[in-house]
C-alpha cells in the first residue's frame, strides 16, 4: 500500500498552487485528509460513486449514516436545501464560518442533508478550489476520537488517502455543533463549541432590519433610533442594509449631525449591502420606497409577508400611492434631514411597540 503523500501549508497563507493541486486529486476520485477549524477531516467528492464508496470505506461507515458536506459561501446553501425556515438563516448568520452545522431538508422531498461552512482558510480554499460538493467527515474510524493533528490522522489513515494536508494543530479540537432543523422545532444532536444556550439565544433573537439605498441616510437614521429606544429590551437586533452599497462608506454627515442632536450617536457606522441571508433571517423588514421593497423581494421572494413600507406606520394620512414613499435626504439642507428623521421617529414609535 503506497504511503499517503503529505503537504505541508501555512495555516493562514498557504500556497494555493498546493491548495489547487489537491482540489484536483479531489476533482479526480481521491480522498484528501485536510484541517478544519473543528478537526481534520477527509474530502470527497459528493457527486462521485466511487470516492464515496471508497471514503465509507476507509471511515468503516454504515450504509445508513449519511456524510455531512461543506461549503465556501453562506448563500450557497440555497442549492442544497429547500428550507426558508428564519431560524436557520439566523444561525448560519451568526454562526458561519464556523463549528455549526445545520441538517435541513434536502431539494429531494424526504431527503435531509448536514451542512457545515468551516472557518479555516485552508479548508475554505479547497472546498471552493474542488468546485465540486464536499463530503467532509472527521479523518477518524467510526468510534475513534476525531484527530487535532495531522500526524494523528495519519497515524491510523496513512495510505488510506490520497493527499494530507498538514496545516498545524486544530484551534478547536472538537466536532462541531449539530443543530436538526427539520422538524417544528430545533433540536441539539451534538453539542460541540457551540452550547445548547448560545444556539437558543440566536434562534429566539428578533432582527429588524431597515432598508433605504444607500445605508448612510434613511435606514441608518431609523436603525440607531430603534436602537436607542430598545436599549433595555434584551434579545432584539436592530440592523440596516441598503440596496445599493458597493464600497463600504459611514453614515452621511449630516445623518451623524441630526442623530447627534437626538443624543445618539453614528459614528461609528458603516454601511452593509442587503443579502438574502440578511432579508430570511429578519423577523421584520421596513423599507423606505416601493422601490426598495421590489428589489427585496427579487432577493428574496420568501420574506414577502415580512416586508413593509416604512411610512405605512406614520400617523400621516395615506390617501395616495406617491405617499408611501419616504423621500430621500441625501445632498439636502440640515432642516430636509431633520424633517426626514421626524418622519422617521413618528413610524419608530409605533414598530416599537410591535418588538
């Protein structure tokens, strides 16, 4: 049996050329040993009959316990499951990349499927290098503990895999969490780093979530003074994001100035672009134009029930279509963004009451 050939990579600049070499014996049939940040691990590739026949082999797995996959992006999941479930989509938020992984329904009815996105740049860059679907397991027998080290895996799966990457001792050193969202509700069905409390923490978490363009006038004038009146209210998240960001930019300064008047402060701002992880994990979604609300739902036709017209909770009468609109401040005088935030803390008040 021909020994394992073993590559030896920095963990946090590795050579990519290696990286893309092994995505390549991968992308061929072989089985690669490589870190996580959790523990070692072995890919195949999941497409491939014969290198997952071969990998249940060398893990001396049952036929009936089924391989967990990694991914490289959070928004890849959507071509892996038809869940829109919110509470999945707030985990992965808070907990991706990282020692979580979620088993969601599969796009085949009946079908489920374990998901993990690691937060090891080596790991990362093979999986997304392999351009293929990842089958990863732990590179351990069944009942044997789950290496931290290179060398321990090789240890017991010298010659067993194609290629090992050594890239240093793990920085957790144990599975990761495993969180069942099939059902009505999640269930814990392994309890790594991440504890039962934290996952019950982000699951339960209400996010509001304003949108405007821009995320430096509108969206941020309403983000940070819901905030300030929830300041004691434990367990909301109150986030903005615009439809428009390209270059992360802070809040405008005439925005920091009328916030500033209010006793808030938004200097520390800066803008994000929406993301369909960001709209699916939003329990309340309040946008400032129909515009915004229609380039939401094209994100994210799912969240549709959960998006709003900002001005619909103003006391001003909506007799008209063009009222629904919140008028964008931006390059107008101090007293434009005042009368702006006016209009704003008006609705604020009453999605107050709502969280």
């Amino acid at each position: 049996m021909a020994k394992t050939k073993v590559i030896t990579l920095h963990p946090e600049y590795p050579d990519l050329k290696q990286i893309a070499y092994c995505a390549k014996a991968i992308r061929q049939g072989g089985l690669v040993l490589f870190p996580t940040e959790t523990v070692y691990g072995i890919a195949a590739d999941f497409s491939n009959p014969r290198a997952m026949k071969r990998l249940r082999e060398v893990k001396q797995r049952a036929e009936d316990k089924p391989f967990s996959i990694l991914i490289s992006q959070k928004g890849l999941i959507k071509n892996y499951t038809s869940s829109a479930g919110i509470q999945l989509y707030k985990l992965i938020s808070s907990f991706w990349p990282g020692p979580l992984t979620v088993v969601v329904p599969g796009l085949i009815e009946g079908q489920t499927i374990g998901i993990r996105m690691p937060n090891n740049v080596i790991a990362l860059r093979l999986v997304m290098e392999s351009q293929r679907t990842i089958a990863a397991p732990s590179a351990n027998f069944e009942g044997q503990p789950p290496p931290k080290r290179c060398r321990d895996a090789l240890a017991v799966l010298d010659g067993l895999v194609d290629i090992a990457i050594d890239g240093g001792h793990t920085q957790i050193g144990t599975g990761s969490t495993v969180v069942d969202l099939t059902g009505d509700s999640l269930k814990m069905l392994r309890q790594g780093s991440i504890t039962q409390d934290q996952i019950n923490q982000v699951a339960n978490r209400k996010t509001i979530l304003f949108v405007c363009t821009g995320n430096s006038c509108r969206s941020v004038m309403a983000e940070y003074y819901l905030r300030g009146c929830l300041a004691e209210k434990q367990n909301v998240e109150v986030v903005s994001a615009g439809t428009g960001v390209f270059l992360q930019s802070t809040a405008s300064h005439e925005t920091i100035s009328v916030l500033a008047e209010e006793g808030i402060d938004a200097t520390e701002h800066y803008s994000q672009p929406v993301s369909s992880i960001l709209l699916k994990k939003s329990d309340l979604i309040f946008v400032m134009t129909r515009s915004h609300r229609q380039q939401v739902l094209e994100r994210a036709p799912e969240v549709e029930k959960r998006v709003y017209l900002l001005k619909e909770f103003t006391d001003l009468p909506i007799d008209a279509e063009v009222n629904l609109d919140v008028p964008d401040p931006i390059g107008q005088s101090h007293a434009e963004y005042k009368e702006c935030l006016s209009l704003i803390k008006m609705a604020i008040h009453k999605i107050e009451k709502l969280v």
